[in-house]
C-alpha cells in the first residue's frame, strides 16, 4: 500500500496507460480521480477500478486541455479528499499528418492538448501543492517520438519534445516547494488502440531490443515509482521505456 493516503489525477485515463495507472495507484492505497473527454467511458473505467478497490476511484469527465476541467478536478480532489498529492498529465493526442499539408487547425489542436493542457494542470497543481506545504509530485506523458524522428508526427514530436523541456525548467520554480516533476516517454505499447493493427505487435517485436512491445503495466510500473517516495530526489529528468527502442531506431516501415 504505497501510496496510501496519497491523492492522484490521472487525465485521459480511460483507457490504456492512463486507465492501468489508476488502476495501480488505486491498488496501492490511493484516492485516484481518473480523467477522461469521453464521460461514458471514464464512468465504465471507474467503476471497473471500484470493483476492485471500493470507492478509491472518481471520475472526473472533460476536456482536461481547458481551464474548466482543470479547475474542476483539482477542486474534486480537495473537496472530496481534502487534498492532492500527485498529478500524472496523461492526457495527448496524436494527429497524423505530411508536413507539407499540416492544416493549422491540427497543429492547435495537438498544441493545445499535449502542450497547454499539461502546464495548466500542473499550474494549478502546484499551487494547491504549496499551499498544502507537503510537497507532491508531477509526471507528464511524453513519448519516445520526443527523442527521435517519426514520419508524419512532426507536431506530437515537437509538443513531447516540448513537454520534457517543461519539466526540466519548472524544476526551478517547484523545487523550493518539495514538489518533483519528471517526464516518462513511452515507446510502442499495446493499448486497446495499438491492438486494432493486426501487425502492431509483430512489427515491434521485431525491432524492440527487447523482442517486444510495452504493455501497459510496463509504463505504470515506471511512472508509479517516478510519483513515489522512492523518487523523490529525482526531478527534471525523462525515463523512457522503450525495450531499447531508441538506442537503435529502426523505423516500423522498414523492410523485414
């Protein structure tokens, strides 16, 4: 029971990564609000991890890119909990497209999603951390594309390169407070939506180092300790998991 008596949001946590570390966090002892645009969703998610855990698990639906749902969930936390000890900024999107024809209307979109939503929330956040005078911790989602070229992702690349950046520089405005931020970037990882291309697996099998993608359970293991009293003298820093990916960068287009 880890995080016993700790607080969490988790946005766009409904499924996938963000719904496996709620799930996690809410195993180990925490009251964990889980996040998500999709309201239906994020219900069925919740009430699947109060199945397992009684009552350790609200959802919070909305867009968590504007003001109002941030406020929202921060204000769920402490009038519900009386507090709140960790955010984890999940929530991206990914839009795919040539740099050629980007349409200006996607390149917000994912800016706003990926870049504005994560350092509003941990805006606020913070804030309501220093009140408190406890401390806390802050993880954003980043992506192994941050660290290497992908085609077609010249914008998601460009916003998780972003995001990594972020947290080093916040290290100087939050450290003073007890509160640690980091980056974790994920590689290829089986979620619900990976799944649905009948070669995801077998391509990164092929060229991970490790002879297979992440499943979501790798990526909670590692943000759960990055959130953790284990980590907390490490701050500003990005862990990726990957299996190896990046140290060899074999395009998935490549021929076998």
């Amino acid at each position: 029971m880890e995080f016993k008596n700790q607080v969490a949001i988790v946005t766009g946590a409904a499924r996938g990564i963000g719904f496996e570390i709620c799930r996690t966090l809410s195993k180990e002892g925490a009251k964990v609000l889980l996040n998500d645009m999709d309201h239906e969703a994020a219900l069925e998610a919740a009430g699947q991890i109060n199945e397992e855990n009684s009552d350790s698990c609200l959802a919070i639906a909305g867009d968590s890119s504007e003001m109002d749902t941030i406020h929202k969930l921060v204000t769920a936390a402490i009038d519900n909990y009386g507090q709140l000890n960790i955010v984890i900024a999940n929530a991206g999107i990914t839009l795919f497209g040539d740099f050629f024809t980007y349409s200006p209307e996607d390149f917000s979109r994912v800016m706003q999603v990926n870049l504005q939503g994560s350092f509003f929330l941990a805006q606020a956040a913070s804030i309501q951390m220093k009140r408190q005078r406890d401390g806390g911790s802050i993880l954003f989602t980043s992506s192994v594309t941050g660290h290497q070229a992908h085609k077609n992702l010249a914008a998601y690349s460009m916003s998780k390169a972003a995001l990594e950046m972020l947290a080093r520089n916040l290290v100087i405005e939050l450290s003073e407070y007890k509160i640690n931020i980091n980056t974790i970037a994920p590689g290829a990882t089986l979620t619900e939506r990976t799944l649905q291309d009948p070669t995801y697996h077998k391509i990164w099998s092929r060229i991970t180092p490790m002879g297979r993608p992440a499943g979501v359970r790798d990526i909670a293991d590692a943000a759960l300790f990055l959130v953790s009293k284990k980590a907390r003298h490490i701050t500003g820093q990005t862990l990726i998991v990957d299996g190896g990916w990046t140290c060899i960068g074999i395009p998935p287009d490549e021929p076998a």
